[in-house]
C-alpha cells in the first residue's frame, strides 16, 4: 500500500522550555466547543506543596473523569513514578471513546513509554487505522522515532492552539 498524503495524525513538535498541556487543553476545549466528539487522554499538572515535577494526572476527555499518572512511592525514590495502572486505564479510555464514536483522539505526548513500544502506541495506531485523527505531542528528541512509527507520513505542528485548529479543518471531511 502506498501512502500519498499524510496520515490522519498530527504531532505537536516541543521542546522542554515550551509548556505543551496548556496548548493541547486550549485546543480540546475549542473543538470541543465546536461539536467535535472528543477522545482521549491530556494531562494536567497537580500542584503540590513542595516542587514536584511528577505529580502528574489524566483527563479522559469523553467523560471528564480525572485520575492520577504518577505513583507515590515513598520519600528518597528515584525510580520512574510512571504508574502502569494508569496507563492501561487511559488505554481502556481512549478505546471506549473510539466505540462510542469519537471523532477526534487527543494522546498528552508520545513519550518515552511509547518509544519503547509501550504506554498508548497501540492505541494511537488503533485509532489512526478506524480512520479516527489523532493529535499529540512530540518532543523533540524523541522525532525520529515518531517518524519512524507514522512512517514520515504525519503532519507536524508547532506548539500553537491556531495551528492544531487549522490542521483539524484542514482534514478531509468526515462521514
């Protein structure tokens, strides 16, 4: 099969300085407002009493349910805080949305978990191949092994709610 056009797949380029939840919230909640079917997954910082950079939480964006990303696991852990059962939760999330019609999947990044073949990869191309778009988040080092997963056949975003806007307007109609 031969691929002409891009996937129905967006990713936001960013780098470390810039601060992607806020861009990828503003735009859910724009085409939100539009009447676009929303799924899918974006997360949101949760303020804690001391600098924490993991505390971290999940938005299912089809029911609005909130759950925690990040484990507690005691004072002096180093060890990733990444909670696995969070992830299957916001996989069990993003395939509801997909049965229930969504017409737009929101996925907060694809990071390191998905570079290893893991977190929401599976889902991401479940929701591609339905014909369902999708749109997320991409650091910049992790761009070659998002090229690799689309097969370069993605369309690339800068970290702007206009831009994702335009991209989403710009798909072809959908039935």
């Amino acid at each position: 099969m031969t691929i002409d056009q891009p996937l129905p797949i967006a990713a936001i380029v960013y780098r470390p300085t810039d601060h992607i939840e806020p861009v990828l919230l503003e735009a859910a909640h724009a085409l939100a407002g539009l009447g676009v079917r929303l799924g899918g997954i974006l997360q949101h910082d949760i303020p804690t009493t001391i600098n924490d950079p993991c505390g971290m939480e999940l938005e299912d964006l089809a029911s609005g349910e909130r759950f925690a990303l990040s484990q507690d696991l005691g004072s002096g852990s180093e060890a990733c805080r990444l909670d696995p059962d969070a992830l299957a939760h916001a996989a069990v999330a993003v395939r509801g949305a997909l049965e229930r019609g969504a017409e737009l999947v929101f996925i907060n990044k694809f990071g390191a978990q998905e570079v290893s073949g893991a977190g929401l990869r599976t889902e991401m191309a479940l929701a591609v191949t339905s014909g369902v778009p999708v749109i997320t988040a991409v650091g910049e080092r992790f761009l070659a092994e998002w090229q690799h997963f689309t097969g370069g056949h993605s369309t690339l975003l800068e970290p702007k709610v206009a831009d994702i806007l335009a991209w989403w307007h710009a798909l072809p109609a959908r039935t």
